[in-house]
C-alpha cells in the first residue's frame, strides 16, 4: 500500500512503519550511548576515548537485537542470523566511526560538551545506518 502526499510523491506505508520502528530502535541506542557514556565517564572514570566506544558497541548490539526481533522481523530475507548480524555491525560500525570522531573534534577542537557532541555524531551517523542496513542488511528476497 502507497501513502499519496505532496503532489504525487508516494510514500509505501510498510517502508514509512518500518523507519519509525527503526527510530523508536534508534531512540533507545541514543538513551544506551548516551546512558553508558555518561556512567562510564561520570561515575567510572573512564577516559572519553575509552568510554566512547564501549558505549557505541554496546548500542549496536542492543539495536541489532530490536531491529532483528521487531523493526524488520516480517521481511522475507535470505539473509542468515549471522550474516545480518555481520552485516548490521559493519554498517553500523561504520557509523559508530563517524560519530566518535565527530564527538572527538567536537570536543577537542571545538570545545563542545562531551555529551551534546556525542549526539551531534549520533544523528550524523543515524542516516547512513538506516540507509544502508534497509538495503544491504534486511534485504528483502527477491522471488
């Protein structure tokens, strides 16, 4: 089924459920990122170029996870568990990349707080990841 919207522009109403599904997913991994940095940097000590990536690869999994179980589960893949999980983490890797060295410039060359540069990285790195594991990752069988 095809959504009409601004003067022919068709938006498919099972795309447009599947993309609020991954950013409620997306949601949750910015609270887990945000949520582990700040414990591991706050109450923990870890250095921010430590902590970072913990936090990011932590918010992978949990994405993964969601995404697998929820967001994507009714695509007719034939793509094995393993695989996508693969897949996801490469891409989504990709993007955890981008948004630790926008949070390192940010904060060291620009002086902005740890955690709003911490998002800023997040949201630059979010349109990759959708981009790329609705395509590559969750790639639906041709039949």
């Amino acid at each position: 089924m095809q959504l009409k919207a601004l003067k022919g522009v068709k938006i498919n109403s099972k795309r447009l459920e599947e993309f609020i599904k991954f950013a409620i997913v997306g949601g949750s991994g910015v609270v887990v990122n945000m949520g582990l940095l700040f414990i591991l940097t706050r109450f923990l000590s870890v250095r921010l170029e430590i902590a970072s990536p913990i936090a990011i690869e932590v918010s992978i999994l949990t994405n993964f996870t969601l995404n697998n179980l929820w967001t994507f589960k009714k695509r007719n893949t034939h793509v094995p568990f393993w695989t996508r999980l693969f897949r996801y983490h490469l891409v989504t890797g990709l993007a955890g990349i981008v948004n630790y060295l926008a949070l390192l410039l940010l904060v060291n060359n620009f002086g902005l707080h740890d955690m709003l540069s911490n998002l800023i990285g997040i949201l630059i790195g979010t349109i990759i990841t959708y981009s790329l594991n609705s395509l590559w990752t969750w790639n639906v069988r041709s039949s």
